[in-house]
C-alpha cells in the first residue's frame, strides 16, 4: 500500500473509460476500512433555460479539465487535472498533471452543505504548492498541520460540449485517481522530466 502512496506503482491504459474502471477497482481494494469520500461536479447550463445532464463517458479534457466527480480515500494517489489561472501558482505546482496523495478530505461548513466536499488536501511527490498553501491560508483561512499537505478546491470552469455546441459552467474539484493513467497523460508528464 506504501507504494501506491509514494507514487512508485502505476498502470498504464490507452483508453480513459479503462482508466476509470482500474482506478476504482484499485479504490475499492485500496486500504480497506478507509471511508472512500465522493464529490460530484455541479453542471450549470449557460446557453439555455433548459436543465441538461452532462455524460460521464465524455473525458475530462472536454470538460475544462474538470472531471464529473472524485472519489478518494485517505493516502490514494491523485493527479491535478487543471493548471492554475495564475502563473505563480502554476510555477508553484499547481498545474496539470501534477502528482501525489490524499493527505485529508474536509467538508463543508455551510448549512445544508456539510456533506459537500470543501477540500482534498494532497502531499505532492515532488514536495511543490507551499506558495499556494500560504496564499489559501490567508485567502479562505484552511489550514492543515502537515506543512506538505497543499489544499485543492472545487473551481468554476467554463466550456463547451464538442457535440451539442452547448455552454456550460462547471463547479468541481480539479482532480482524478492516480492508481492508473493514461499513456497519453504519462509520456507527455516523462517527456518533461528528462
């Protein structure tokens, strides 16, 4: 289970639908005991009055970077999805593709929020986002004793559907499960560390 957590196993798939399916068979498997804790992104439509369901099946790359939803337990391998708007940040390590572990989860404080999901704090391999932490710290008063544990919130994106042409603004958290990525995602992260 260590490895998982530092990073040193990971699977490889062509596809995200595989992906997606190795990743929560590892979830389940993983730790168990550990509560999983499920967030699920909010689609809003812009371009019409008319409520309309976003598929699961369409990726995340379509959908600003924002997946559909997250489950995670305490220690399971995340990856960052979305660079950061601002450019400190993002040289910071908060950007795509980024790597590392489920630190804690916190929930929301808001009446008739409490079972939402505020915060995944996430320890990064290579040990980035401590800008950020402080910069969160004095923004949105989070705080979380482990000086690596670096706070990763739900966002707001804007896109549009390939398909339909249709707008939409989404309301989730910048993340998916790390047990297993794609080879697109991984040659294009090994590219860049040579």
């Amino acid at each position: 289970m260590d490895s998982w957590k530092k990073g040193e196993i990971l699977y490889i798939v062509k596809d995200n639908k595989k992906r997606e399916e190795i990743n929560m068979k590892k979830l389940a498997e993983f730790e168990p005991g550990q509560p999983i804790f499920c967030s699920d992104a909010k689609d809003t439509p812009i371009d019409s009055d008319q409520k309309s369901s976003i598929s699961k099946d369409i990726p995340y790359t379509q959908t600003g970077y924002i997946p559909s939803g997250i489950s995670v337990k305490k220690n399971s391998p995340v990856m960052l999805t979305q660079n950061h708007s601002n450019r400190r940040f993002r040289e910071d390590g908060i950007s795509n593709g980024n790597r590392g572990f489920v630190d804690r989860v916190d929930f929301s404080k808001k009446p008739g929020q409490e079972n939402e999901i505020s915060c995944i704090w996430v320890e990064f391999y290579d040990q980035s986002g401590k800008i950020y932490k402080d910069h969160m710290q004095k923004k949105q008063n989070l705080y979380n004793p482990n000086p690596n544990a670096i706070p990763i919130t739900p966002i707001n994106v804007t896109f549009t559907l390939e398909k339909t042409r249709r707008k939409y603004k989404r309301f989730g958290i910048p993340l998916i499960l790390g047990f297993c990525h794609t080879a697109h995602k991984i040659q294009v992260k090994i590219m860049l560390t040579f």
